[in-house]
C-alpha cells in the first residue's frame, strides 16, 4: 500500500494526499512523481498514477489531472477530459471521478460540498494566491448548488513560512492582496521575509464564509516526505485528489 494522507471528510467525500514513498522512480524524481512535466521518464510516471489510482480504488482513468499554468482558471468537468484542461482548479458533480493537483511547495486545496454533491481542487502557489484561484473556484462551486457554509477544505502539505524566503518588495505585494500572508513577524527562521501561503488561504476562505478549514501535513521544505522545489529544484510532484464517492 501507498503511504498517503488521509484527512477526514463528510460523509460521500473522499480526499487524499500523496507523499514521495512508494513509487518507481529514480532519483531526482524518487520514489512517487506524478508529475509529467518536470524530466521524469514517462511510463513511469504512468505507472506511478496507475498505483495512485489502485491505492483509493478508483480505475486510472477515473484521475483527471490539469495542465497547471499559475492562473486562475477554473474547467468544470464531468467526465475524464480528452486532454488535461489548462487551468489550476477543477470542479465536478460527477461521482467517483478524482480530481488531481499537482505540487511541490504550492499548496494543494481540496473543497467538498457533499449536500450540494460537487467538489473541487485547486493549486494555489504565490500567484495563484495573489490572483483568487480558489476564490474563482469557490464561485464555479456555488454555480453548481454550494455553499461557502457547508464546505469542508483540505490545505495539503506546502512551504510554510518557516522556509518560504521571498524579497520585502513581494512580501508586501503579497500582503496587499492577501493579508493573512504574513503571521506577526513574517519571517523564515533564518531571519528574512517570508510569506505563509496557508495562512493567506486559511484567512481569506474564513472571510469567504468557509467555516471549516484544516491543514494536513507539515512544511514541504523541511520534510523529506514531500517534494519540495525549494529544496531541491528538480524533482518530482506530488499530489492532492478529492472525489464524490460512486
Ligand atoms: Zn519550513
């Protein structure tokens, strides 16, 4: 079995996500790379998601992935797409179809309204929190029935601001838009100006009226576990998938 996070859920919901153990790949990629974009060799990384999709019981063309592009497009789908949409957010009302986004630093987010019956997953990097992908994708949600009080989201494993170093400039620029950014101090443990993408995330879906909102896993950057750009430039992906149970 794959190790994989296993955050809790409302009933009809499942959510996971993945760490680097158990996979094929070599190293820079090892072991669990799903990603097709970052130098791996491909048919591992095809075998790689086929065991994703094993491990929570799902067939591998029940997995919809995206082309992520650090914007703030949202593809609504219900069915396995012809190709992997452009976008950083995915939403669907189909059952036992698992939407997939991609990491290694950004955060993970995963969204469920299992009243509403529509979920949801999005990649929320610097730009992605400076633009409002998960606000766009909250707003293509309630298009299909949710509501910001009934949802329950995941913030997966990401760069905490522990490590997230970035220049005073962007870290006010970031602040701007995003003020939940920066805890009191706003600095890694080196000293320097960082930004905290979870905190920015955690504080604009509470003003966005989501009461439910949690953290699974730790900072990307200092836990093995998890790939990390940061730490190590080329390397592999790993993932967060949200599903309406069949
Ligand atoms: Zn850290």
């Amino acid at each position: 079995m794959l190790p994989l996070l296993m955050p809790s859920w409302p009933p009809g919901v499942r959510g996971v996500f993945t760490t680097r153990a158990g996979g094929q790949s070599m190293a820079p990629y090892a072991e669990l790379n799903l990603g097709d974009h970052v130098g791996d060799d491909l048919r591992t990384v095809g075998a790689n998601r086929a065991a994703v999709a094993r491990a929570v019981g799902l067939a591998p063309d029940r997995l919809v992935f995206m082309e992520q592009v650090h914007g703030r497009s949202v593809a609504l789908v219900d069915g396995p797409p012809e190709e992997p949409p452009v976008a950083d957010a995915l939403v669907t009302r189909a059952r036992g179809l698992a939407l997939v986004v991609m990491v290694a630093d950004c955060v993970p987010v995963l969204l469920a309204d299992p009243e509403a019956g529509v979920v949801a997953a999005a990649h929320a990097g610097r730009k992605g929190v400076e633009l409002g992908v998960v606000a766009a994708a909250i707003r293509v949600m309630q298009d299909c029935g949710a509501r910001p009080e009934r949802l329950t989201v995941w913030l997966g494993p990401s760069i905490g601001g522990c490590c997230y170093e970035v220049p005073e400039q962007m870290q006010r620029e970031v602040v701007a838009v995003a003020p939940g950014a920066v805890a009191p101090g706003g600095r890694t443990r080196a000293g320097t100006p960082s930004v905290d993408l979870r905190a920015a995330l955690a504080a604009e879906l509470t003003a966005l009226g989501v009461p439910d909102v949690g953290l699974s896993g730790g900072c990307t950057n200092d836990d093995t576990d998890f790939f990390s750009y940061r730490r190590d430039a080329t390397t592999g992906r790993f993932a967060g998938l949200v599903w309406l149970e069949a």
